[in-house]
C-alpha cells in the first residue's frame, strides 16, 4: 500500500475512473459521495466508504475532490461540517473540478487561513476516455513545493501535469482550453452534417482527415459517434456551456475580447435548450442536419 492515503469526493462520470486508477496503483481510497450507491462499485474495488465529510478529511493526507460546478465545491469545502472544518496544515486539497479561477483562488486562501490546509486547483482535458486509460491532462495551480510533495497521486491519473503558476493559474488554463474545445466541437458538428447532405461518406472522415490540419483529439472522438448517431454519454453539453461561459465572463472581467468563444456560448445553448443539456456533445450534429 502506498505511503499516501487519499480521499475523493465526487463520483461522477469522471471521479469512478480516477478512483479505479488509484486503486490499481494500490492507493488507499476513501470515498464519499451524496449519493451513497454510486460509491458501491467501488468499495467492491477495495475503497472504504466514509460516514461522512469529517470520517474522510480526518483519515486521509490528501482530499481530491471532483464536482460539478463553484457553487458545489464552495459548498463542500465551506459549508456545515464541510472539508475546512477538518482540514489541516499537512492536509492537502487537490480540487479536479472544472470552477471560476478567481473563485478557486479565493477558496484557496480561506481554506489556508481557516486551517492552514494547501488546495492545489488541478482541472483536467481528456474526457471519461483519459481518465479510465489514466491519461488525463492536467493544468495545476498552487504552491508548487507542496504540488511537488504529492506528485506522485497524480501519476495514475494522468499523461501530463503541468504546473501553470499561484492558485487559480490551473483553473485559468482549463478555461483556455475549453475555449478551443467549444469551438472545435461546433465546427466539427457543422462540417459533419454539411459533408452528409453533400452526398459524403461522413464515416470515413476521421480516417480521411487524421493527420491533417483538421484534425484534433475531439475530432477523433466526436465524428465516429455523429457518422453514427451513436451518442453514448461520455461529455455533457451542459458541462462544456459551463466552461465556455466562465471563459466569456472572465474574458469580460479582464475586457478582453472573445467573439469566436461568444458565438460558441450561444450555439452551446441553443442547443442545451433544444433539449439536449444532459445528452453527449455528439448530439450537437442534430442541430444541424436537415431534419432539425
């Protein structure tokens, strides 16, 4: 067993399979989650299920945790009987979630003077697929003496961890790269339905392109699925439109210009109220083919 002891909070499409991965390195993991069931699977992998927020910050040297939104770690971390109320000074928070990077620094400085506990924003690239394979991206911010004393938590998780500068530089980068992502995505879904209504053999496009200048990691993940409309959950539409407008309204705060990533936001939207909010960014191709 590793000298490490870790604890994770969120087991969503993403947290399971970073769990999984720290098992198989023979971490041992902690887990909670609101919803009990959804940590069974893994306490069959050998994780320990914790009672509470408290029975996990208490008995473990690392806290990751992998929520939804700021409004949800905020909540976590600060809220009754949340990770502060336990945290301490050789404790370290290592936060996976995609949030504000002007909240993540902010959190990270209440979090050091509530309990002298060092958080380590560490947003992640690389989808449900990176993080079963462990090859996950990820953009860290911090101090980075106490980031180069957990490195090795991260090695399961991931291909690349990147130190990006203070806190909230990590979350900052996820941002940035949401931006391309978006677009990307949009694009892709566009020229997909284009090349279909034009008599193109769309399936044989990412074979045709891979390479190229058009191509990318998304492209290669999202055009199979649209050829097929096979549109297996692996990323929401909700998620991404969450990035891309924390992206426009840092872009506002900073009053630096984004229209590319505006229009994104805007597209993006459409098609989450078109009801598609829950379903996988592949169903972005049904806003353009000529049935919608």
């Amino acid at each position: 067993m590793k000298d490490l002891k870790i604890g994770f909070v969120g087991l969503g499409l993403m947290g399971r399979p970073m769990v999984s991965r720290l098992l198989a390195e023979n971490y041992s993991v902690v887990v909670w989650n609101r919803t009990p069931e959804k940590a069974q699977t893994l306490v069959g992998e050998g994780a320990k299920l914790a009672s509470d927020i408290a029975d996990l910050v208490c008995n473990v040297d690392v806290v990751m945790t992998c929520l939804s939104d700021t409004a949800a770690v905020e909540d976590l971390v600060f809220g009754v009987q949340g990770i502060a109320q336990f945290g301490a000074p050789e404790k370290t928070l290592i936060d996976f979630s995609s949030i504000d990077p002007l909240a993540s620094k902010e959190f990270a400085l209440r979090l050091q003077q509530q309990c002298e506990m060092q958080w380590i924003d560490a947003p992640v690239s690389g989808g449900t697929a990176g993080a079963k394979a462990g090859t996950l991206i990820i953009m860290a911010g911090g101090n980075v003496d106490r980031l180069e004393s957990v490195r090795e938590v991260f090695d399961p998780l991931c291909s690349r961890l990147t130190y990006m500068g203070g806190a909230g530089a990590g979350q900052m980068t996820k941002l940035c790269n949401q931006m391309v992502v978006a677009c990307n995505s949009l694009v892709i879904a566009e020229m997909m339905a284009l090349g279909r209504s034009a008599g193109v053999d769309v399936g044989c496009l990412p074979e045709a392109l891979a390479g190229g200048f058009a191509d990318s990691i998304p492209f290669q993940i999202l055009a199979p699925q649209m050829a097929a409309h096979d549109f297996t959950l692996k990323w929401k539409v909700a998620t991404l439109l969450k990035d891309i407008d924390g992206a426009v309204q840092m872009a506002e705060k900073l009053q630096s210009e984004t229209p590319m990533s505006r229009k994104g936001s805007d597209l993006l939207r459409a098609c989450a109220e078109a009801g598609n909010s829950d379903r996988d960014l592949s169903s972005l191709i049904t806003m353009y083919e000529p049935s919608a």
